[in-house]
C-alpha cells in the first residue's frame, strides 16, 4: 500500500518506489523523455537516479490508482533544492485535476527549501506555461547545457510573517 501524502479527489500524491519508476519509465511524454535526453539518462535511470542522493524526495502522481508522473526535489546546497516532474500522457488527459494539485504539490516539494529550482528546454512552450501557472519565475539569461538553450526557474519560499500578510479566517 502506498503512503499517501496528499489527495485531491481522484489524484493522489504518494511517496515513490523504485517500481513507480518501472511503471512510467517507458510511456513518458515525449518533451519529458527529451529532456532526460539532454541529461544523457534514459527516462528510468532519470527517475530512479533521485532515490540514490541522500535528502532527496521523492513521489508518485496517481490519478486513481494509476501512476501518472513523478515528482521530486534533489538538494542542491543549504536551503536550495533542485524540483523536477517527469509525466505519462495521463497527465494530459487529466489535466483539469492535474492543475487543482498543482500548487498544493509544489508548496509540498518546496519543504524547507527557501528556493527550488531546475532548467527546461527554452522551446517547451507548454511546459514554460505552466510553470509560469504555478508561480515560478524565470532569469532573463538562457543558458547552455549540454548544447542546448535552457531556462533556469525559481520559486521562493513564500513569507507570511511580514506586517503585510494578514491572515483571514476561512468562512464556511
């Protein structure tokens, strides 16, 4: 049984497995498989590569019972953290409940993180988008990895003990 650490409604947020990692590592989208590519790793030792750095954190998207992507944060150095998702096609077929969890997914991911960042490709529109959907930020440079034009994104810890934050009751 898979430890759940978030729901909503029919998606799921579990911790991963080594076999959640066997199950999508041949049936990711395409812009994903890519990008692994340009990492020099095949999708499964993508996925699995995160489950061998000490502190990292790793989780399973399923949508009912079915294992739709993987997600992650790898540390990078004190308080910075290295995000990742890599999906199957499910994730676009359910797309609608895939961005209801969105957010709350990312503030789980971000943890103690006061930043968590990582690189797309420059020409994953659809991916730019809807990083950009769930509050990350990109820098001005592009950069060179691996001989191709990548992004760096960020996303800050967000602060709510400022004199500007107030904090209002949930009405029901």
């Amino acid at each position: 049984m898979d430890k759940e650490v978030g729901r909503i409604g029919r998606l799921s947020l579990v911790e991963a497995t080594l076999n959640h990692a066997r199950m999508i590592a041949d049936s990711l989208r395409m812009y994903d498989a890519r990008e692994c590519l340009i990492y020099g790793l095949t999708p499964l030792e993508a996925l699995i590569e995160p489950f061998t750095v000490k502190d990292s954190r790793t989780y399973a998207i399923k949508f009912n019972e079915t294992v739709i992507a993987m997600c992650g944060t790898v540390p990078v150095s004190e308080g910075v953290g290295r995000v990742w998702m890599l999906g199957t096609g499910g994730v676009n077929e359910n797309y609608r409940i895939f961005l209801r969890g969105c957010k709350p997914a990312i503030d789980i991911l971000q943890g103690e993180y006061e930043v968590v960042e990582n690189f797309v490709p420059q020409d994953h529109v659809d991916t730019i988008m809807w990083l950009t959907w769930c509050g990350f930020i990109f820098d001005e440079e592009v950069y060179n990895i691996h001989g191709h034009n990548m992004m760096r994104f960020v996303r800050c810890r967000e602060r709510k003990n400022n004199v500007y934050y107030l904090e209002r009751p949930v009405m029901h």
